[in-house]
C-alpha cells in the first residue's frame, strides 16, 4: 500500500507540466472561440488525442499511479486551461468508467476502444444516468430494460438527462431499471453501440459556462441491444436481483459505483477552475491602476487573494487525500469533493468579482467565463435535495 505523501515524484511532476504545458499552449488560445460557439471543440481533442492525452493508455497510467494523484493531478491542469474544453476531452471518461466498474474483460476489450476511436478519427463516449425526476435520486428512475428471451436481446425504453455527449457519442452507458420494485438494487447498465435505432438525441442543453462540452437529452424509444450488451452478463444480474429480493446486502448500484470512483476527479476539476480564476484576479490586481497605485497594494484586495490561495491549498490537501484513500480502499466521504466544489464558487464567484470589481464585466471573457463555468460544478454529482 502506497504511503500517503504530498511530494510529486519526478514522473509525476514530468506528467504535470506537460499536461500544463497542452492546457496553456493549445486549450487556453481555443477557449474564447469554442465557448462562444457552444460546439464541441473536435480539433482540439484530435490534438489533444495525437499527443496522447485523449487515449485509454493515459488514463490507465494514470489511474494505476500508486499513489491515487495521477488522475486527479491531470485533471486539474486540464480544467486550468479551460472547463469547457477540458470536459470535452475528459466527458468520455465516465463512460469507460461505468464499463471498467461493472464489465467483464471481453466488454473491456470491446468497448472501450470504440469510446476513444484514434487520432485520425476520435470519437466519444456519453454515460447516461440522470433523469428529468431521477437526478441524484437513482432510486427513481423510470427507464427500462426489458429482457426478451426469445431473441437474446434488450429493449430499452425511457429518457435520459443533462447527458455529457448525449446523442452525439459513438457509445453510450444506459443505466436502466430492471425490476423497479427494487428501487436501485434493481438497476443495471447497458451498453448502446453505433447507429442503433431507438436511441434518439433530445434537446441540446444551453448552459451558464462549460458551453464547448455538449449536453443534451437522450431518448430510448424501443431501443433493441444484443443481450451481450448487459454489462456483467446476465448471470451476474440475476445472482444481484436474487440477492435483492432475500434482503441480502448490496455490493453495488450501477451508477452509484460509476460515481464514487470519480468524485475526487470531480473535486480536481473544479480546484483547476479554481486555481484559474485565483490567478486571473491575481495578475488582474497587480495590473490595474487606481489613486496612484496597484490595487493589489490595498490591504481588502490584498487580504482576498490570501485567502483565495490558502483555500486553494487546502482544497487541493483535501482532493488528494480523497483520491489517495480510495486507491488504498479506504472509505472517503462526500464531504470531500463537495466541499472542494463549494470552495470553488466561492473562490470564483466571490473572489474574482471581488478583485476586479465593476470592471470585471469589462476587462474581456475571461472573469465571466470563470464564474459561470465553477458555477456548473456546484452540487455536479448531486446531494439529496
């Protein structure tokens, strides 16, 4: 078991500033243009995909990392650069964790490829979990999955929301129900291949920030998949339903399993964010000018950016730990990554706006675009109300 420590080795410190070194040099100078489109950025994650950060071989060595700071270390160098962008490129991500949590090796070897497609031609992938009146409460979910046996296949009906690559994805994670009188011991996840009929794209969602990552409903009207797209098989499902119905204890929900293991990647994203909008307001007060001198020489301006860079700090102290105790499987709370994206508006709703003040609708995109971007990430994995 890897000891905890805050020191980067010098690997991980290598990986670091050449994430960083992507993050400013191509995803910062596309921000602006992507956001205001609300397209998803393709050119920049066939960039992103050729240096192969967009690719299931970097996420792998990252995720092994010992340590458990790989994959949140990426993650906040990337949404540095750009939030929007960033989740553009790390969106597919979810869904390979949903097939990697729940699948079988073959299912692996199977799907995930399709996810990432190459350099020359990427593609990505959408995990489907949220409903309209089923956010954070899985228990409510309305989609079904009904097995008919005599074709070997499932029939998937429902609608799915707010789905990160929703429609446009190569390969989508549908988390359905299967028997609802179990609530969501009686849930399952599928995987919806390319071009099959009955999967429709909804309304594209427009959103206060991340505007270059596409959202947008997904609906499944007597969608048919081969049984062999049931993730786990179907062996393993009846066993988990069996064991429902007796009262046994639970080993897992399929989507709750998906976003446990990425929570404390959830809390690297919006400390990037974070970090972002410390440093604009950072550079912004050593710039301006007012009554003969920097504002950052005011003690009040002076003070907020103490602040914002001490919480940064601990923020960081917090998410590292979090992904450290789940690489060690150890249990680690919520608490952890909500409160690094509670932390985050704050920094970015308060602190900025503080900083820059009435000109901070004036001096460019990029204090609004900050704000409404770590706006997005307060309460993103969902609470209980």
């Amino acid at each position: 078991m890897a000891e905890f420590t805050m020191e980067l080795n010098d690997d991980q410190k290598e990986v670091r500033d050449w994430i960083h070194g992507f993050a400013a040099d191509v995803i910062r100078p596309a921000a602006a243009e992507w956001d205001e489109r609300e397209e998803t950025p393709w050119p920049v994650i066939q960039q992103a995909a050729k240096v192969g950060i967009y690719s299931l071989d970097f996420y792998a060595q990252q995720y092994f990392d010992p340590t458990g700071l790989g994959i949140p270390m990426a993650m906040e160098e990337l949404f540095w650069g750009d939030a929007g962008i960033a989740l553009s490129i790390v969106g597919t991500g979810l869904a390979a964790v949903g097939v990697l949590a729940n699948g079988t090796e073959e299912q692996i070897g199977t799907w995930i490829p399709q996810m990432y497609g190459d350099a020359n031609d990427v593609k990505v992938a959408a995990f489907c979990s949220s409903e309209p009146d089923a956010g954070s409460d899985v228990a409510s979910m309305r989609t079904r999955a009904v097995y008919d046996e005599a074709k070997d296949e499932w029939v998937l009906n429902g609608q799915k929301a707010w789905a990160t690559n929703g429609g446009i994805a190569n390969v989508h994670v549908i988390v359905a129900s299967v028997d609802p009188e179990l609530g969501s011991r009686g849930q399952a996840a599928f995987v919806v291949g390319p071009d099959t009929p009955g999967l429709e794209m909804g309304t594209k969602v427009k959103k206060h920030g991340l505007r270059a990552s596409h959202t947008a409903d997904v609906f499944l009207d007597d969608c048919r998949i081969p049984g062999a797209n049931l993730l786990g098989g179907k062996e393993k499902l009846d066993e988990k339903l069996a064991r429902a119905r007796e009262g046994t204890k639970a080993r897992g929900q399929a989507a709750m399993s998906t976003f446990e293991v990425s929570r404390p990647t959830v809390g690297a994203q919006a400390l990037g964010i974070a970090r972002a909008a410390y440093e604009f307001a950072l550079d912004y007060a050593k710039e301006r000018e007012q009554f003969g001198r920097k504002i950052i020489e005011n003690q009040a301006i002076a003070f907020t950016l103490a602040d914002m860079k001490m919480e940064i700090d601990a923020a960081r102290l917090l998410v590292h730990r979090a992904a450290w105790m789940g690489k060690t499987g150890k249990d680690f709370s919520d608490e952890d990554h909500l409160w690094v994206e509670s932390l985050g508006v704050n920094i970015a709703a308060g602190g900025v706006k503080n900083v820059t003040s009435s000109t901070g609708y004036l001096v460019g995109k990029t204090s609004d675009q900050i704000v409404q971007q770590m706006v997005n990430y307060y309460n993103r994995q969902g609470w209980s109300s």
